[in-house]
C-alpha cells in the first residue's frame, strides 16, 4: 500500500500550476457546462485579506469559482482529498490544504491565518463544512467567523446552483456572487464569544442562502 500524500504544511506562497492552470480550468468548465456568472462586478481587485465563502454541492465546485472570479484562492479541502499521492499533489498544487473535520484542527487554523496574513491569496472556505447532500445550503459552522474575527477580514459570498446531485455534460450551473460584507458588519469583538460567532456564521450564510434561492434567474 502507497504512502498517503505528505502535505508541506511550511509552504505559504501559491503554487505555479493554479495561477497558469486557471484560464485552462475556465475553459474546460465551459465546454463541459453551461456556465452562468452573476454579479462580476462584486469581485474584488484582489483576493488578498477576504475569505469567499460559498454553498458546498460538488467537489469541483472550487473550481466553479475559480473560473467565475479568477483570483488566486487558497482552499480549505476535507483530508479525504489529500489521502493518495496524485490526488493529494493534485489539490494542492491547485492552492488546496487539508482540514481534519473530526477535530478542531488547529494546524488547518493556524495554516488559514497564515494565508491570509501573506496576503498573495485569498482564502476559499465553504462554511457548511461538507456537501449538502439535497443541493439546499445548510447550517454554517464556525470557521469562517472564526478566521474573519483573528484576521479582520472581509466576506465575499458567493451560491452555487445546478440541479440535480450529480454534474451532467452541458449541465446549466449558475455562480452567483454577492456584495462583499465588511468584517464590521459581522459584528465579531476581539476576543472568541460564542453568540457573536453564531450570528456572523448565521449572517454568512443567510446571504449565501438569498443568492441561491435566486437560482437561475
């Protein structure tokens, strides 16, 4: 039996194969779906110090929104990705990093926090922590309040919506994106407080939520 995937939890900086590897990911999403991208205008100029945070349905789905704002991203990954050697170079040579979801996995944290310091990526976290098994966004976890409150960083929120649970040659997929919410509208202190960690969790994804019930339109 191969030796699971050795990540280099050392290395901060973004990978090569992402920022050429993008305007491939672009294109083959196009000629495999029928991509519709709403609100462009919504998209930073930069994605250092904001996290995007979106709907979970696939796990291409990072590469939805990749294509749809083309900024360098730097994604939060369930360790089940990173378990064999081509997969798990795969993910991350394409900005991905592992989380244990069993615990609170504070090397994940303390990787997230780093990005985000460097500021050459944003980070990319779907805060429902898996994929919603009905295609309905479900209840948020803390960790996309969790890092805004250490880092002071702004939400851009983003929906994700096909129908059907599986992707179809030449499925209709709409990447909606949203206004970007201000770290001080998430209403987060200084010091971790879990009701205001609740709320800015529950705000994160009621405006992910509005944008898929707009569905297609």
């Amino acid at each position: 039996m191969s030796k699971p995937y050795k990540f280099n939890w050392g290395r901060i900086k973004p990978y090569k194969l992402y920022g050429a590897g993008k305007y491939l990911i672009a294109v083959v999403l196009r000629l495999m779906f029928k991509i519709k991208i709403i609100g462009r205008e919504n998209v930073p100029g930069s994605a250092g110090g904001v996290i995007l945070a979106c709907n979970h349905l696939h796990s291409i789905d990072p590469a939805f929104l990749v294509a749809a704002t083309m900024l360098p991203w730097r994604f939060i990954g369930k360790t089940e990705l990173f378990q064999s050697k081509v997969m798990g170079w795969l993910y991350t040579h394409c900005n991905g990093f592992p989380v244990d979801r069993s615990i609170i996995d504070r090397r994940a944290l303390d990787f997230a926090l780093a990005i985000m310091e460097d500021g050459r990526c944003g980070l990319g976290i779907f805060p429902e922590g898996t994929r919603s098994p009905d295609g309905k966004p479900m209840q948020a976890k803390a960790g996309a309040a969790m890092i805004a409150r250490k880092t002071k960083a702004d939400i851009l929120p983003c929906a994700l919506y096909h129908e059907g649970k599986s992707l179809k040659f030449r499925l209709k997929v709409t990447v909606r994106i949203g206004e970007m919410i201000p770290f001080e509208e998430l209403g987060l202190g200084d010091a971790p407080n879990k009701r205001q960690s609740r709320e800015a969790s529950e705000k994160i994804m009621a405006a992910i939520t509005a944008l898929w019930e707009q569905k297609h339109d």
